[in-house]
C-alpha cells in the first residue's frame, strides 16, 4: 500500500531513527513531564500534532521563504501552533495543561521540531513531511509513554491515576520507590532504553 | 599447602576448553585467583616491585581493618536494642548480657551482609559471564562495607534494589571495577536514601526495637525512649544529650559501623601502615572538616544549633570519620595525585559540614559530601597535573633563557 519511501518517512522514526533515543533530542520534556502517565500522553500527543501540521505549513512555504530568515519563519509558525495547543488544553483538559504548566509553552524549543523543519520539511513535498511529523511526533511520544509508565507504576504505584499496587502489598511492607519521582531517574530510564535499543538494533550501525 | 593446590589444580581441568564445566570457568578462575594467585613475583633486579599485592589482596586488607567496626557494631545494635526494651541493670552489664547484645547483633547485621554480597556477587558473577571476563574482586569490599553504612531497620528487600541498582548503574555501565565514578557503597545508601526516604529518616532507623527473627522481641521501651543520634537531635533542634566521650566511645544510635571512633581508627591504623589507603586524604578530610565547623563555630548565626555545635563533636558525631577512613580513600573513586588527595579530602570535610550546618533536610553531609567529590576528584587530578606540567615547563624555560645568556 505504502511505498517503500514511505514507509521509511513514517516508520522510521520510532524505531530506527527515534527522535529520542537515537538521534537524543527532546530530552528535557522527557525528563519533565513523565512523572505520570497522564501528562506524558497528552505532551506526545500535542508534539505530534504540533510537528505535524508545522511539518506541512513550512513545507507548503518552503519556496517563498527567504533562506537568511528562514528560522524565524519557521519559530513563527511553531509558535502559532503551540499557542493554539496550550490554548484548546487549557480550555478543555485544564488540569492536565496545569501538570505540564511551563512545558508545554516549552514545545517551541523542542530540538524535534526545528530539527525536523529545517532538515526535511524544507526539501520536501507537504505529503512526506506530514507522514515525517506524525513519524517523528510518535516516535517521541512513544519513548514518553514508556517512561513514564515505569515512573508512575514504581513511583506512585498507580496508571494513568488507578492505583495498580494491591493495598495488601503495601501492607506487607512494598514501599514506592521515591528515586523514580526525581528527573535523575527518568535520565536512567532513557538510558535504559537506549541501552536495550541498541543491543536490539546492532545491525544497523 | 602445595598438595592443596594440585587437587584444586586437578579439579580446575573440569573448567578448561572442552571439559564438562567449561561454562563456568570464571567462577572457577575467581576463586583460584581469590586464593592462589599471584605466585610469582618479579626478578630481584632492576626497580621492579617485589611484591605479590594486586588488587585482591588490597580488598581483603580492606576487609580485614572493617572487621573491628563490623565486631563492634554487632555489638552496639544488641546494646542499644537492650538498652531500649530497658533490659539493662543499672550496675552495668553482666558476662550474659554481654554474649546476649552481641548474638542479637550478629542475627540482626548478617542478613545485611548475606543480602548485599548475594545481590552484587549474584550481579558481578553475571555480569563477568556475558562479558566472557573474569570477576573482579572490587565488590568484596563493597559488600562488607554496604551492611556498615546502612540503617538497622532498613527492609531486607529495599537493601537488594539499591545494590542491585547501584552495582548495575554505579559500576558495571561504566566497565565493571576500577571503572567507576562513584563509591558504589555510598551510592547504595544515596539510592536508599532519596528512594525510601520513610525507612531511611526519623529517630527509630537505628535502634532495632522489635526482635530478631522472632528472638527477643515484645519487650516494652523504656519511658522517654529515643533513638535520634546526635546529628537528629541537632536537626530537631534539641540539644544533644551525648557527651565527645560517648561518641567517640561509640554506644550510641548510628547505623551499625560509624559509632565507635576506636574501631575506624584501628582500621585506619591498618590501612595506613599497609599503604592501602592514603593518611593524606584521611587527614585533609578532617581538616576540612574541622576548619569548616570551626568558623562556623567563629562567625555562624547563633541561632544555628548544628553551626554553634563544637568543631570536635562533628568530627565523631554522626559518618564523619567512618566516611574520611574507609569511603574518600577509595583508591578508584578518589583523586590519585599526591597534592590532589589534599584537596579532595579537605574539600570532603568543608563540604560535609557545609550541608550539616546550612540544611536541615540532611543532619548527615558525609555521603553527599564524598559523592560529589567523586565526581570532581578526575577535575581535581587534571588541575594539579597541568600546574605541574606548566611549572615545569617554565621552570624549563628560563633555564633556556640563561643558557642562551
């Protein structure tokens, strides 16, 4: 169905050529933002899209853009993006746009976004940057979600809010583990990941 | 002894290429290394060293200076628990009770010790088997040192993560022994520390009041019992009830190998006279540390109970000479220029003190203190050896110039 281009434009990115633990972008909202499950879905989700569809805006304008001033365009059109995000959050998921507070404005200095503006959607057709953005957006948010799924289930013992730990185990002497609320941990956790993404992944090199 | 060997040689073939035990032929080769080896030393010419010490034979001098601290500790943790539950006569303690404080001990400390070398063994044994090495022998001391550091009511299962996460984080990441950046000891008790901070604050951590393994427990307290060690009483604010004797002495709560300032220094006596460890960095630490609490004493906020304690009590009170003894002369994890054990050691002290005076959130500075020195001792190295290197060279330069005079 996909073109073997394609499929390399979206795919990519979450594994090969993750954003995160391949090519180390993005680290501090990482870090910030996975002490719970909740948070870290909605950021990935609001990077995705934000990527995405900046992904498209500058690739459209891609011809017109002076190149001397071209950064500027391209912040331009991030920040109108994230403006409006942290806008519709704010209006319909309020608390969760709270938890994330300054890191959602953040969004704009995400080395994701202007990384992938001015590396692909600047040479390329406004179809592939969009499948890139998605690609990319994903990739990002899938290494969050794996995070902070290990920080809020060891760290609060709860999912997405439920508490998962039996009240018996707690009982028994379980305690949470408070390393995992701290952003050292989620560093270690990354690196984890990258530890096992590469064993998985020799051939590739 | 020498047939000793030859059996243990005989039973070795088993683990060579092809024989039946092949996969497990580091286990074999750690304990061969561990009890035979080395032999052989160099030539008695030329300006070799005559020496059969490598790096097993440090450990276990290690061990062997912990081992008046580790007696002694036992015996503290059955003093304080009867001391506690009220079981002690006002004439002092008796032959029984004596036997009594330190089997309680001894069952209450040796899970510690059994747990820590099972977890980082069990990991290093691993470890070597993937990484087709030998294992290295840099978690002996580790393991003996981790139940000394550690309070006594630590739950066994929490002591097992913060091995297991610091041998794994702290040590093998980093390329296994000799490799690391931070005391892999103290970085179990940082984990523990900020992980579980609810097992690891507050005054009953240190005395064991219930019994163990069921041995010795339902005792009452005795009325107005508590178990804050010097340093928690001064964080609380209350004045401390413990004489420079007492804690020098060492009958006090603590975890179980900081209390007696005696036992660290018969270590520190060993590990001297052997040349394990450096009396430089020893020293540096207690001058730093001693300097530091003294100008607070001098010029600190009156108000400030910690900052008005008297320069001496910080020196025993509390990890402080346990932490300049056996933690910041880690030979790995300290700084190896001779100028730069100074440094690094008087900066230990300064900043131990530091973070005793100025934060109230930790009455205890030493491990914090001697992590980030760590972390600093390859800066510290760097800027001694280009000091000297530029020394020199100008040194080397203005003789030029008066040659070309």
């Amino acid at each position: 169905m996909l073109s073997q281009k394609t499929k390399d434009t979206l795919l990519g990115p979450l594994n090969i050529n993750n954003p995160v633990v391949v090519q180390v972008l993005g680290i501090c909202s990482a870090l910030a933002v996975t002490v719970q499950l909740k948070p870290a879905l909605v950021m990935g989700i609001a990077v995705t899209i934000i990527v995405a569809m900046a992904n498209v805006i500058v690739s459209l304008i891609r011809n017109t853009i002076p190149m001397r001033i071209r950064i500027i365009i391209q912040l331009v059109v991030v920040a109108a993006l994230v403006t409006l995000v942290s806008e519709i959050l704010k209006a319909f998921a309020y608390d969760v746009a709270m938890q994330l507070s300054v890191y959602l404005g953040l969004i704009i200095t995400n080395c994701i976004l202007m990384g992938r503006l001015e590396a692909f959607a600047m040479t390329n057709n406004a179809w592939d940057s969009l499948l890139d953005g998605l690609g990319n957006g994903l990739g990002y948010a899938i290494i969050l979600v794996i995070v902070a799924f290990f920080r809020e289930l060891l760290g609060s013992g709860a999912l997405l809010g439920y508490q998962i730990i039996p009240d018996s185990w707690y009982a028994a002497g379980y305690e949470n583990c408070g390393m995992m609320m701290m952003p050292a941990m989620a560093l270690i956790l990354v690196g984890c990941i990258i530890w096992a993404h590469r064993s998985l992944n020799k051939e590739e090199k | 002894m020498k047939k000793l060997y030859e059996i243990w040689k005989k039973f070795g073939q088993n683990f060579e290429q092809g024989g039946k035990l092949e996969k497990l032929s580091s286990f074999y080769d750690a304990f061969d290394t561990f009890l035979f080896t080395p032999q052989t030393t160099a030539k008695r010419n030329g300006t070799h060293i005559h020496d059969g010490s490598d790096s097993k034979r440090t450990m276990i001098l290690v061990v062997m200076a912990l081992v008046p601290a580790m007696l002694f500790g036992m015996f503290n943790v059955g003093y304080q628990h009867l001391l506690a539950t009220g079981q002690i006569p006002c004439c002092g303690l008796t032959c029984a009770l004596w036997w009594k404080a330190f089997g309680f001990g001894l069952l209450a400390v040796l899970p510690y010790i059994i747990v820590a070398y099972a977890v980082g063994l069990g990991i290093e044994f691993i470890v070597a088997q993937i990484k087709h090495e030998e294992v290295a022998e840099g978690f002996l001391v580790t393991g003996f040192i981790i139940p000394l550091i550690v309070p006594i009511n630590t739950p066994l299962w929490q002591v097992a993560i913060a091995v297991a996460f610091a041998v794994i984080f702290a040590k093998e990441v980093f390329g296994g022994t000799g490799y690391n950046i931070f005391n892999v000891a103290l970085i179990t008790r940082a984990f523990l520390f900020f992980a579980y901070p609810s097992s690891m604050t507050g005054d009953k951590m240190f005395i064991r009041t219930e019994g163990t393994w069921g041995w010795d427990g339902g005792h009452a307290l005795v009325d107005g019992f508590t178990g804050a060690t010097p340093l928690t009483q001064l964080a609380t604010g209350t004045p401390v009830a413990q004489s420079f004797w007492d804690m020098a002495n060492g009958l006090i709560p603590g975890s179980v190998g900081e209390t007696c300032l005696w036992a660290i220094l018969l270590g520190a006596c060993l590990l001297i006279a052997t040349g394990v460890a450096s009396w430089k960095t020893m020293l540096a630490t207690f001058i730093g540390g001693g300097l530091t609490a003294w100008l607070f004493n001098q010029f600190g906020a009156t108000d400030n109970l910690v900052g008005q304690y008297p320069w001496y009590f910080h020196l025993v009170s509390g990890g402080f000479a346990f932490g300049a003894v056996f933690m910041a002369t880690d030979p790995v994890t300290s700084a190896r220029t001779e100028c730069g054990k100074w440094i690094y050691g008087f900066l230990i002290g300064l900043v131990a003190v530091i973070v005793r005076v100025l934060n109230p959130g930790y009455p205890e500075g030493m491990m914090l203190a001697i992590l980030l020195m760590n972390a600093f001792a390859p800066l510290i190295d760097w800027c001694v050896v280009q000091s000297n290197i530029s020394k020199r060279a100008k040194r080397s330069n203005s003789a030029s110039v008066k040659l070309e005079k």
